[in-house]
C-alpha cells in the first residue's frame, strides 16, 4: 500500500496547489512524448479545480481529457459528467483540449463498450494523471461494491478497458474503466474534501476488502497521492 497524504487547510489552498501539480505533470507530459492525457471524475469536489486548470497556460491542443466513469445518461442530463467536464473544465484556454467521451449513442452501456474502448485507444498511456473521487460506500470511479459487475470490474487479466455497471444504491446505469486501465497511470490522485470522506477511506484502509470497498484495489496496487481538505 502506497497513500501519500497532503492535507491543506482549505479547498482553496488544495485547488491551487493541485492545479500548479497537475499543470507540470501535463507541460512534462508534452515535452517528453509530444502529448499528455488527464483522466478527471464527475461531481461536485472537482469543480474549482476543473475551472482554475481551463485558465492554466498548457499546451491544450496537445492534451487528451476522459473519464474515470460516466453515467448513461444524454449529455443534456444534468447526472451528465460529460457536461459537467465541458460547462466547467473544456473552457478558456482548455477549450482547445481534446476531449474523449465515454457515452456513446446505444441505449445500453454494455452495447457501447468496443466504441469506447477504441476511441480510449488513441489515448496516450499510461495516461499522465489520473484524478479519482470516492463515494461514501468506497466505491471509486464506478466500481460499486453494490454492483454484480464488481468483480468484473476489479478482474486484473480480463484485458478489459471499460466495464457496464448498473449499481444498486445509485441511479442509472454507468460505465467505468476497470482497475487496470485506472491503474495505467503516471500518476494517481485521489481528491477528496470534508472529513467523513476521509474517515470513509480510513474505515476501507483499516482491513477492507477490494469487493467491500474499491478504492483499496488502487491503493493497494500503486502509489496513490491524496489531496484533502476540510
């Protein structure tokens, strides 16, 4: 297990301080491989974060942005994370970003999963950076321990990129990339504020299973950098 903690006093303080990493990993990314990729989650924790970055002095145009996971919903839904990451990150000087998205036009996520994984194949990998949330049920992208597809999800061999989840205690039906395409990155940030989060991540560190709470399957498997915040 590999958790590195940085613990700022406020969100402002941990937005900064993220955005000037994420900008550097990024500038470094393109430098050395002529492109970079960021994977970002969907919800409300990341949303300063995503603003602060579209105004940040990357070449963008030389940058691939995903998901973590989406919800299977139309892009003009409000549970979207593909508006989301446009209303919020794809803006000002990101616009010129290259954004992939997870959703496909199938009204099943398990009919969408060969489109998805071709367009995530023109990717850049191990991607650069990669920023996950956590639920308070410890599930992290959208591998649910409530889902049937958990173990399908978390399955190391499988060769699979992305997987269908319909969770339990979560509307709509989603897809996540799986723990080894998570886990194909340079870099990996969890992002967390509020301090039932972090006693929700130190309840599953504290002797949880992978199935019982997912974010351990990242941690447990490479290094991992919280930044957290009150």
């Amino acid at each position: 297990m590999a958790l590195i903690t940085k613990n700022f006093d406020n969100a402002e303080a941990l937005t900064q301080s993220f955005a000037k990493e994420l900008i550097a990993i990024l500038s470094d990314g393109i430098a050395k491989r002529g492109r970079a990729s960021l994977v970002v989650s969907g919800g409300r924790t990341p949303l300063a974060l995503f603003k602060k970055l579209s105004e940040a002095d990357v070449q963008w145009d030389q940058v691939d942005i995903t998901l973590a996971d989406e919800r299977w919903v139309d892009e003009s839904h409000d549970a979207s994370n593909t508006a989301l990451v446009k209303e919020n990150l794809i803006q000002n000087k990101a616009k010129a970003a290259h954004f992939i998205p997870l959703k496909t036009d199938d009204a099943d996520a398990n009919d969408g999963l060969n489109e998805v994984q071709s367009r995530l194949a023109n990717i850049v990998q191990p991607f650069d950076a990669l920023i996950l949330g956590m639920g308070e049920d410890g599930h992290t992208a959208s591998l649910f321990p409530c889902s049937e597809q958990i173990e399908e999800g978390l399955n190391m061999s499988s060769g699979m990129i992305c997987v269908a989840v319909t969770p339990k205690t979560a509307p709509h039906q989603r897809i996540s990339l799986t723990l080894p395409a998570l886990l194909n990155s340079r870099n990996i940030f969890l992002h967390l504020t509020g301090e039932s989060k972090k006693a929700v991540l130190t309840e599953a560190l504290d002797g949880a299973t992978e199935v019982q709470k997912p974010v351990t399957a990242v941690i447990n498997r490479a290094p991992v950098t919280l930044m957290w915040a009150p």
